[in-house]
C-alpha cells in the first residue's frame, strides 16, 4: 500500500490500446491508488487534465491522432511549469528516443513489455519527488504570500502616523508631489494645538496621544472630498487641499475646522479642551516641503489673539530677519557688541535722583542698532539671555561699583537691572547674585532688580524661593510693566515684592483719557494696600508727572528727565543734577 499522500493523488493512464489502460487501472487500484483514470484518445488529455489536473500521468508515446511528444508540448503550453508530471510508455528503446523524450522534461521511461514492479516502483519514485515538489512549491508559494503581505503592512505603516493612523508626512508628500505632476495648484493648513504639551503634563503621553487622534476624528468629516488631513512631524497636523482651492475658501475651512477643534472632547472619563492656530499657505509650483514651511510660517504667533493667519511675503522678510537675528546673537557679548545705557528715576516731587535703571543695547557691526524690542524677545525664545543676563549685570554691578568707589553717586544710589523669566528659574541664580555683590564689595540695598507679570508667572514655586532670598539680603523686587500682563493678584501679595512699575502703556493716554488715569489710579492704591513702592515709566509731559504725583505715585522715569544715557554721559548729567548731599 502506498504512504496516504500518494494513494490520494490522482493519476492518468494515457493507452490508445484499451487493454493496456485496464491492465496499469487494475494494478493501480490493487496497489492502493484511488484516484486513477484511463484515456485511450490522446486528443482528451489536454480538456481532462483542465477540469481535473492530475498529479502524474502514464503516457504512451505512440498513439494516433496525437503522439506523445504532441500531448507533452499541450501541456505545456497550456499549464507551463505547473504541467503535470509525465512518465513515458514506450516499446522504442534506442538512445534517440530515450533522449529525445528525456528533453521534453519527462520525469522517466518505462519501456514495454512491462515489469510491473519496475512500474509501480517508478511510479512511487516519481510521486515522492512530485509530491516533495509540490510541498516545497506551496511552502514557497505560501512564504511569497506572507512577505507580500508583511511588504503591503511595512508600506502602509511607513505612510501612515502609528497614533492617529493619518497619513504622515511620506504619504501626505506623495500626494503633493502627484498634484504638482499634474499642474495642479495646492493649498495646506498647518494646524497648530497649542495645549498638547499641557495635556501630556497634567494627564500623561498616553491622554494626550487619544486627544490627538479624537480631534483627527473630528476634523475628517468637515474635509471636502480633495483634501486630505495628515500629521507633518513634531505635533502639527497639515491637510492638503488640491485645486481649486481659493484664499477664501481655505480661510472657510480653516475656520470650521477651528471650531470643531475648540470644543470640548470627551477622552476615557476626561473632558479636555484645547486652543488651535492654523496657518494657511497656498501655491502652484513649490516642493511640498516648501509648501508645508509656508503655511507653518503663516501660523499667529500664540500671544498675538490670532486663530488663522495666510502666508505673505512679508512673514518670508520677517523670518530672514529673524534668522539673520538668531545667527547673530550667538557670542555677541563676547565680541564686545553689547553695551548698557542707565535711565535716572527721580522723585516726582523734589526732582532728586534717587538712581537708574540699566538697560541694554546692542549694535551688531553689520545690522547696526537692533532695538531691544526686537533682539529681547528672540534671545529668550533660544536661551541666549542667560549670557545676556550674566553680561549685564556683571557689568552693571561693575559699573555701580566704580561709580561708589569715585564717589560719584550716594551711598542711597540705586542700581535697577532687569531679570529675564530664564534667569529667575535658575535654582542657584539668587546664590549667584549675592556671591557677585560680595565678590564687587557692594551693599545688597543698592541694587534692585526688576522682573516682568509674566516672568513671575512662568514658575512662581521658583521665583517665590529666589525672590525670597533676594528680598531677605535686602535687595529690591520690583514688578515691571504691571498691568499688562495675566497675573494673580493672589500669587503677587505672596511675593517678597517692594515696587510695581506702571507701565508707559497707562502713562501715555493720561492726559486725555479718564479711563487710563482711572488704571493708573487703580494700580497705585493697590500698590500702597499692599505695601509696595510705586515708580511710572515713560514720562514724557509735565502734565503726566504732575498727575501721578496727584495721585499718589511718588516716583517716574521718561524722556521729560532723560534719555537712557551711555555711563560717561549719565555721570556728566546726574553730577548737574541739584540732588542733596551730593558733590559734582
């Protein structure tokens, strides 16, 4: 009996005489095989082994009609590699034969008369290496099935967000680059969530990555049918819009999508809400990389109260000048191109100078005067005001103690150096400053330093601990630019403060405008509840300063007393200054 994998393949026995196809039928089913079939018409094999292809086949190669080289060349035509195997019947024995059926790729002869031993021993022989074939086929077959497949999912994956499950930015610039092709116009809209960072602070990575992938749900259903919503890299979100695509209608868009974002959205048992910016960029002929950058370039910066802003050649100039900027702040302290000019602040009553504020300047060799409006801002958004901070006040502090040791100032003179957020957070940053007042010989009460609203917000744990050991050495905390920022009244009254500056922006519209006195009004009765100094900036008119010394302000600094003055030029005008107990 033959093993069950070979008594289950089925076999064809090819005879124009009747007698010899019942003599192989008989001993074939005597030896096990249930699947065996007989033809004596050649012309039959090619349609029978179409509707049931056999696993091997006993061909006679001389038969009328059709020989056995012609049903060979059939079937290869017809099944190519995946012909059924052949053994050949023949009477023909001479070496011609033998290798002329041996080329067409038959996989053994059998030469009549029959030794019918041979025949069933041949017959398991060609089974076995068919049926080890046919394994190592399908094993293939199957393994070449599989890494397709892994091949589809690694591809998928590769333009595909594994988050969210959007497109990323492989995927999203394919679809760019095919629009491009076409002469097609793009649209893009980065989208910016501006409180992710919080979310993953507050609730963990795993919230936030849910959040995300819940507003790509909410968003997807307001795209039109040519736009496609992606993520770009590092958390912005860009949908692509193929033309025709109109300011005005990108604009739409970004607005409803605006709206679907700024709800609140349910993620496990949480109800989070978050605050979005888009920038909207359009053009025909860009690189989708160029086109991404124009409307990540677009975006409102998170201060301004902008939700959408379009992309402008003027954003293009300001960048460059902000690059340009960036790459030039780097070292400017050590190449000498920083300077300090100091403001007097003057009692409003009397006119005497009670001391100055430092404040710094900076002339760049090619770009020349750079207002501190401009380089300020940037050097706290890249770190480079930690150097800036160190510069000024070492050499402020240094100046300060010239100024004392000549004799130039009174022993009362103030010295007011302003304190960027960064400088304040630094754990060792009190511990530094006093060590640098001790190392110049210099009393803590000569100096005071000033932070802004939003600098003692950013970590009011921290600043709380350095203006606590600040104030305890006797230096001076004032508030700068009070009013114009977001603070808790709840947290200033915690703070070891001594004076709240009112800020220009109250100052100027005294004058005419009751509103403002009212503020400015405001502001220095709250100051005094509370304890505090109160100092006006940004005096111009003698009208204003006679009206907050009206009010109860008793100090200001402005223009009406003096320009922010190099120290040579400060000296000449604080030494013609009638100030008691001072000799010029």
């Amino acid at each position: 009996m033959p093993d069950t994998p070979l008594r289950e393949k089925r076999l064809l026995v090819v005879d124009d005489n009747p007698v010899n196809v019942e003599l192989l039928l008989d001993l074939l089913e005597d030896q096990g095989f249930e699947n065996a079939a007989g033809l004596e018409d050649p012309r039959e094999v090619l349609d029978h082994c179409r509707a049931r292809r056999p696993d091997l086949i006993l061909l006679d190669l001389r038969m009328p009609h059709l020989d056995g080289y012609a049903v060979i060349a059939q079937l290869k035509d017809a099944f190519g590699d995946q012909a059924p195997a052949v053994i050949v019947l023949t009477a023909q024995a001479d070496d011609a034969t033998r290798r002329r059926v041996l080329a067409q790729g038959v996989h053994d002869i059998i030469t009549k008369p029959f030794d019918y031993g041979e025949v069933l021993q041949r017959i398991r022989n060609a089974l076995h290496l068919e049926h080890r074939f046919a394994t190592r086929s399908e094993q293939a077959d199957r393994l070449q099935r599989e890494v397709e497949a892994r091949t589809r999912e690694l591809e998928r994956l590769s333009r595909t967000d594994p988050i969210t499950g959007l497109p990323n930015r492989r995927e999203l610039t394919r679809h760019l680059r095919e629009w491009q092709h076409a002469g097609l116009a793009s649209g893009a809209l980065f989208i910016a969530i501006d409180d992710l960072r919080d979310v993953v602070q507050l609730h963990g990575h795993t919230t936030a990555e849910r959040l995300l992938k819940a507003l790509a749900e909410v968003m997807r259903p307001a795209l039109p049918e040519r736009a496609l919503l992606g993520i770009w890299g590092g958390g912005g979100l860009l949908v692509i819009v193929r033309a025709p695509a109109s300011e005005a209608a990108l604009e739409a868009l970004a607005r409803k999508l605006l709206a679907r974002l700024e709800r609140e959205h349910g993620v496990e048992d949480l109800r989070l809400t978050v605050r979005a910016r888009v920038g909207i960029g359009q053009a025909r002929s860009v690189s989708p990389e160029r086109l991404a950058h124009m409307a990540a370039l677009a975006l409102p910066p998170m201060d301004s109260g902008q939700r959408l802003r379009h992309h402008c050649s003027e954003l293009e100039r300001l960048q460059r000048e902000r690059l340009q900027l960036q790459h030039a702040l780097r070292g400017a302290a050590g190449r000498n191109e920083l300077s300090l000019v100091y403001q007097p602040k003057l009692t409003l009553g009397s006119r005497e100078t009670v001391g100055a504020e430092a404040l710094l300047r900076w002339h760049h060799p090619r770009l020349g005067t750079i207002s501190p409006g401009r380089f300020i801002p940037l050097a706290e958004a890249t770190g480079d005001i930690l150097d800036f901070g160190d510069w000024v006040l070492e050499t402020a502090l240094t100046q300060l103690g010239e100024w004392r040791a000549r004799g130039a100032v009174t022993s009362d003179f103030s010295l007011a150096v302003n304190v960027a957020p960064r400088q304040l957070c630094r754990p060792d940053f009190a511990e530094a400053l006093l060590g640098r007042l001790d190392r110049l010989g210099l009393p803590h009460h000569c100096l005071s330093i000033e932070v802004t609203e939003s600098g003692l917000m950013a970590d009011v744990d921290q600043a709380r601990r350095q203006l606590r050991a600040l104030a305890d050495a006797g230096i001076g905390i004032g508030v700068d630019d009070f009013g114009t920022g977001y603070s808790s009244l709840a947290y200033l009254k915690t703070l070891p403060l001594s004076l709240i500056k009112i800020d220009r922006a109250f100052v100027m519209d005294l004058v005419d405008d009751p509103a403002a006195r009212h503020l400015a009004t405001t502001i220095t009765r709250l100051a005094h509840g509370l304890g505090f100094e109160v100092i006006a900036e940004g005096i111009e008119e003698e009208a204003q300063a006679r009206l907050l010394e009206a009010m109860g302000c008793p100090l200001g600094q402005g223009y009406l007393f003096a320009r922010p003055l190099p120290a040579a030029d400060f000296l000449a005008w604080y030494g013609r200054q009638a100030v008691p107990g001072h000799a010029p």
